[in-house]
C-alpha cells in the first residue's frame, strides 16, 4: 500500500514513511500528535532542522520547477533559464 509524502507529495510506500518533527526538537519542538508528520526519508533529511515555514517553499519550488523543465535539477547550474 502506498501513501503520500506529505512534504514533497510523492508515492511512496507506507513502509518507507519517516516519522519528522514539523517544529525540530533542536528549536524548542515537542514529541507531541500536534508536532509529528510521517514523510519520506529524502524529505525528513532535507528538511533536517529547518523551520517548516523555510522548508515547504523550497520543496514547492523544486516540484514546480520538475514540472516545467521535466526533471529535478541536481545544481542550480543545471537550470537552463
């Protein structure tokens, strides 16, 4: 069965979610249901210790970008703009 990652929106499944603090335990977070988000390995990397608020538009962009040039750039070198 598969699931959504709710940071970058892919397929993935169930098996392969991570359990993320959306606010970091390292900046004052909790182990509280309110804090907790299940997200793919990639993305709770990613996101590491960075605010939610910093981390989303930065994923959202990526996708965007995903759409229009049809692939992920690795290096912002990539981008042909």
């Amino acid at each position: 069965m598969k699931t959504l990652c709710l940071f970058c929106l892919k397929r993935i499944p169930i098996s392969k979610l991570t359990f993320d603090h959306v606010k970091a335990k390292s900046i004052g977070g909790n182990n509280t249901y309110c804090n907790a988000v299940f997200v793919c390995k990639a993305c709770n990397v990613r996101k590491a210790s960075t605010s939610l608020e910093k981390f989303i538009p930065n994923v959202f962009h990526l996708k965007l970008i995903e759409l229009i040039v049809g692939s992920r750039p690795k290096l912002v070198n990539d981008l042909k703009v």
